[in-house]
C-alpha cells in the first residue's frame, strides 16, 4: 500500500493529496493539462520539495514531523520519463546492463534474459539508441527502468510522443511489466483510452486535488467527473467473456450480464477468456423500440439509472444498467426530451461492433 498525505507548492500551484493506492497491478493518473499529475510523480520519487508523509507498506520515506526526507536515489522507485533518456553511448544491451548495477533491490528478482524475451529486444540488443524508432526506445526504457527492481514504477505519460498505432503496440508491454513481473505502476496520461485498456484503479486529480480514486469502470461512469475523464474521450469499460469466434464473418461473440454481442474478431483470445471492452460514450445510442433491418448488430436491454447535463450543454450523459455492470451513452437533449427519457426506464442500448476497444482482464 502506499499512503500518501502530503502537501507541495510550485509558484502559485499547490498540491495536496491525501489518499491511499494498493501496490498492487496498474493505477491511472487522470486529469487536466495543470492539475499536478507529474507534480505528484516528482514529489513520491523525491525530486520535488513537499509537506507531509510518504509510506510505502511499512517504509516511511517522507515524514516532515520526524525529518525523515529518504533522498532519491534510496527510495525503491522505477521513474519513466516522457522522453526515454538512454544512453547514447551504449547500446541496447548497454543501457540494460547499467540498469542491474543500480538495482533498487538487494535481491535482483529481475533478470536481463526474462525483460530481453518479454519486451522482443534480442534483435536490439547491438544498436545504439540513434538507430531505433521511437516505439523500439519506448520498449528499451520500459525495460531498463524495470531492471532496477523497483518496488513500484512511476510512468509519466511515456508514450505522449509516439502516433496512436505505435502506442497501440506499447500497451501490451506495459501490462506486462505489472502482470508477468508482478511490478505496480502508476501510470500518468492524458488520454482516457490508455488507461482505460491497462490500469485496474484510477487517481483522478483536478486543481491539485483528488477527485475520485476507485476501480477503473467506477471512475469513468461517474458524470461528474467529465472535466477529469475528459468528454470526447469519455466512455465505460466493461467485462466480457468469449463465447466464440465466426471465422466467416470475422468476429467474435461475446456475452455481458447475460447478452450476446459482437465485435471484430479478436485472435488472440478463446471461449471462455475474460476482456476488458472499452465502450465510448459518442459510440452509443437508445431506443425505445428495438430496431429492426439495422446495421448495428449490439442491441442490448437496459435500464436508465442516471441522466446528467452540464451547463449550458446541448448534451445529456446517460447511465444505463444491465444486469450488473454500466455503460454510458452520450446524446443531445433534444432527443432525451423527444423520447421523454427519465431514469427507471427500460431503453435498448445500440453500439457499433467496430467501435469496440479491447484488452484481456
């Protein structure tokens, strides 16, 4: 567990944050340009100046009261910065062999041959950084960071520099890290799709403050929180188990609470897998009527539990519930007020297959 209470100034910003965070898979850090996501990072890992008290488990590395301040380098902390920051000089192999002699840990749980396999370096391992893309440096700096065995990982938006297609092929490597090697990590970004697909737990953060901090799903159907989740990008995530595959129409069938859906096919999973789907909230629609001769092939029964507009807006959140679990349904107030929609109504939910983003839970 890392218990965090503590209070920094920068200028004219202030941080305070008091909450707790289980060490324990991936937690998201969400919110606004400004609202001390890397300010937080920084002060955890020592680089900043703060008031108050930083325990991991039973280790206190920040107690102002008793002048404990552990300085940087002593506080077992893998920090990834936005840019990679290898060693030119080195090469791929280089750079990891640099990482095991400032392990964080007496016991180097983590070996060079298990990072190599897991993040594909072998064909890297003689090129000097100047030689890879960037997506190729983002993995080398994932796995030297984690080569110092920390006790936990601080990502700080480490693929903010790379185009969506390469983040795509990072995310997996990234889950590995606090999956195979059983390292947490908290994870900084700004855009709610990349969290949403690795982080179990979010820590959302606004003017310095903690907003909201609970499991993935909870978080991102609040709607209240459409100022840290962001609404363009705001949606739900939802758990699904494969029923199978229709190889003639390339997709896969799932089921949610009880109901079947599909989406395109997803290879690398079977019957029976749980995934994570990733639904955004401009991806749905609701019908009173189940629609007919229709291509959206996600028709789903709901109930209303929630509608909420911001000022001035022309739109209105929806939460629908199925049976257990929520998704969230962005539409325009002219259409609530057409229908006549009101929470403890039944509504069909409708959700293009191809709108899907998915990840294995």
């Amino acid at each position: 567990m890392l218990a965090i209470d503590i209070c920094a100034s920068l200028g004219e910003f202030e941080l305070e944050v008091t909450t707790k965070i289980p060490l324990d898979g991936i937690t998201g850090i969400l919110g606004p340009s400004g609202s001390g996501k890397t300010t937080l990072l920084r002060v955890l890992a020592g680089f900043e100046p703060a008031e108050g008290r930083i325990i991991v488990d039973d280790e206190v590395w920040l107690d102002t009261k008793s002048k404990t301040d552990i300085a940087p380098h002593r506080r077992s902390l893998g920090y990834m910065f936005q840019d990679t920051r290898l060693f030119d000089h080195l090469s791929v192999a280089g750079n990891l062999e640099y990482a095991t002699s400032r392990t964080l840990s007496e016991i180097k749980q983590i070996v060079v041959d298990d990072v190599v396999d897991a993040f594909d370096l072998s064909p890297l391992l003689k090129r000097r950084p100047a030689e890879l893309s960037g997506g190729e440096k983002q993995r080398v700096a994932l796995a030297r960071t984690l080569l110092t065995n920390p006790r936990f990982l601080v990502l700080d938006e480490p693929l903010s520099a790379l185009d969506e297609q390469r983040r795509s092929d990072i995310l997996p490597y990234i889950d590995t890290m606090a999956s195979q090697f059983q390292v947490p990590a908290l994870y900084v970004s700004h855009a709610v799709g990349e969290v949403a697909h690795i982080a179990r737990r979010i820590l959302a953060l606004s003017n310095g403050r903690v907003q909201a901090n609970g499991p993935t799903n909870e978080i991102l159907e609040r709607l209240d929180l459409l100022d840290v989740t962001g609404r363009f990008e705001a949606g739900s995530v939802v758990e699904a188990t494969v029923i199978d595959h229709v190889e003639r129409h390339r997709l896969t069938r799932l089921t949610i609470d009880g109901q079947t859906l599909t989406m395109p096919m997803e290879p690398g999973v079977a019957p029976g897998d749980q995934i994570r789907l990733r639904v955004r909230a401009r991806d749905v629609a609701l019908a009173l009527i189940r629609p007919e001769s229709i291509s959206i092939r996600n028709i789903l029964d709901a109930t209303i539990v929630d509608l909420f507009q911001g000022p001035e807006s022309p739109y209105v959140e929806a939460l629908v519930e199925f049976e257990k679990q929520r998704l969230r349904a962005r539409i325009t107030l002219a259409s609530v007020e057409d229908l006549s929609l009101a929470v403890g109504m039944h509504v069909f939910v409708l959700i293009k297959s191809v709108t899907f983003e998915s990840s294995l839970a």
